[in-house]
C-alpha cells in the first residue's frame, strides 16, 4: 500500500488481487474538502467512471456498489464516488444550498476528471444527483471550453434521476413537511447518536420496513449526526419545490445522456417520465421491473444495478 492524503490506498502491481482496493481519501475541489472513495484499474484504465451520490449524499453508501461495479468491468475503470458538501462524517456546519453542490461537482469534474491526456468518461448520477450534474455540466459552470487534451465524457447515466417535484405523490407531500424542520431532525439525531448501534439499527429497519441491508445499516449507524442529517433534510428543502426542470439540459446532451427507471419510483413518477419523453423526443429510457429508486441499500440490487452498468459501459467503449 502507498499513503494518499494520510490514507492507505491500495497499490496494484503485476496480478490485480480483487479484493481490498477500496481507498478513501479527501481532495479538494473548488476550494472545498471533497471525500472520495475509489478503486484504480491495475493495468491503466479504459475509462473514468465518476458517481455522483443522491440524497443523502455520504459515498459511504455506495462503496458496495463501487467494489460490485469494478467486478462487472472487470477492473479495467478507474472509479470515483465522492460525496456531496458536507455530507460525510467529517462535515461541518454550515448549510450547503442545491446550486453550491451543483458548482462543486463542475468543481471536481474540472480539477480532477476532465484533466489532460486521463482516459474518456462515464458519469453515473443518481437521484438528485442526476440534477447536480446534468446543471454541472453547463458551461456557466464548467468555465466554457474543456482544456485541450481533455478526455471526452461519454455517456451520462441518470440512474433514477430526480429532475422536478410532483406533489401529487403524497411522499413528496411528506419529505416536503419534514425538510422545514431539519434543524429539529438534526438534534433528533444527535441524541439519538448515543444510543447503542443495536437499538439504532433496530430504528433504521422500523422506518425502512426491513428493506437495509448490512452495508446501508452500518452507513446510517455512522452518520446520524446532527450537523449531517441536518444537511440532508436542508438540501431537500433545496429542491423539493414547485420550480420546473430545465428539459434543455437533457436535449442538450443528445445521444450521450440515458435515464434508468423502474416501477414505482417516487422521485420519477410516470407522469414525469412522460413529460421528459415529451420534452426530450427520442431520448434514451431504460426501464427495469426489479430495481428500486434505493437500489443502493440493496446488495442484490446493487449487484444487478452493476451488471447493468457495466453491460451500459463496455457497450459506450465498443462504438467506434
């Protein structure tokens, strides 16, 4: 192993071991503290894969998956999650607004991705995260024209994206209520961050009707804290308004841009899913009847939401 930033981080060399490559570390990206989990290819990578987190926004979430992705791939990606603004375990305490998040990703995407002579890009986006990117990507915030030699993105995947609020689904009725109170929601968790992880976990399964699995129970377990449940309940109140999405963005993409659904999302009603098909002719839709918005806290949706990907990835790297 080889120190990054004061964290271990595996080294390949020769034959890739498939286990252990995860590292975390932090960077920084506009100015600002970025966590970063990861995992590089062995033998000079095809592709950069980038994820940006939905809400909340921790890569603490997702480090299941990235290991279950680079299996699919066959660890010939480099692959990125970091975290949003002040989500992880080391936050601070200031608020993050929806348009700060939105110029940090441009940030990182700037600093570090889009950098001269590093292999093409993959950015898969999910949730709000769908949101933050695809407004990233703009050139208001990208500062114009790439840097020459830059690496070409690819292909954006919003992996059931959340782009505009439909009040008629009545969770978004719910989330829309609690969000105002989460200065409330954030001591609520910080007194309950003493509780013994047990009773903790025994909570998580109650609200989430048993559907967390291991990796996802032990995430929650370790960011209930005030100042981070207190910035996932803001950021809701950042987007969960009657303001309409800016359909150009996904247009604009053309061909590179997919949007994966499933039955059922409450953040992708099918009312929202025609009104993009409507708006975006032709755009690239793929539907799944076994995948679930929270996919994440699935390991066997996680392990299909991989093969998936990969199917996605590898079928982008083989187009002349």
């Amino acid at each position: 192993t080889i120190l990054l930033n004061g964290f271990q981080r595996p080294y390949c060399a020769g034959t890739c071991i498939m286990t252990n490559k995860l590292w975390h570390t932090f960077v920084t990206a506009g100015g600002n503290t970025t966590e970063v989990f990861g995992i590089d290819a062995c033998d000079g990578a095809e592709v950069q894969v980038v994820i940006i987190p939905g809400n909340p926004g921790s890569a603490l979430f997702y480090h299941h998956f990235v290991e279950l992705l680079d299996e699919a791939l066959e660890n010939k990606a480099d692959i990125r999650v970091i975290s949003h603004l002040n989500h992880d375990l080391h936050a601070k305490g200031e608020l993050v607004p929806l348009e700060d998040q939105v110029t940090h990703k441009a940030a990182y995407l700037r600093e570090h991705v889009l950098l001269p002579n590093r292999p093409p890009v993959i950015l898969l986006c999910h949730s709000i995260g769908a949101y933050m990117t695809l407004h990233a990507l703009g050139k208001q915030h990208l500062g114009g024209s790439p840097p020459r030699n830059a690496p070409p993105i690819l292909k954006v995947v919003c992996m059931f994206p959340f782009l505009e609020a439909d009040f008629s689904v009545p969770r978004a009725r719910r989330l829309r209520r609690a969000a105002a109170h989460h200065n409330l929601l954030g001591m609520v968790a910080s007194i309950l961050s003493w509780v013994p992880d047990r009773i903790k976990c025994s909570l998580f399964q109650m609200f989430a009707k048993d559907t967390l699995e291991p990796h996802a129970l032990e995430a929650c377990c370790q960011l209930l804290q005030y100042r981070t449940v207190r910035q996932y309940f803001y950021l809701a109140t950042q987007y969960i308004l009657e303001r309409p999405f800016d359909w150009g963005l996904l247009a604009g993409l053309g061909k590179r841009v997919l949007v994966m659904t499933c039955p059922h999302d409450t953040w992708m009603p099918w009312q929202i899913l025609e009104k993009m098909r409507q708006r975006v002719p032709g755009i690239q839709v793929r539907w799944d009847e076994d995948m679930s918005h929270a996919f994440i806290v699935s390991t066997s949706r996680c392990d299909k939401a991989a093969l998936l990907l990969a199917d996605i990835v590898t079928g982008v790297l083989r187009r002349p």
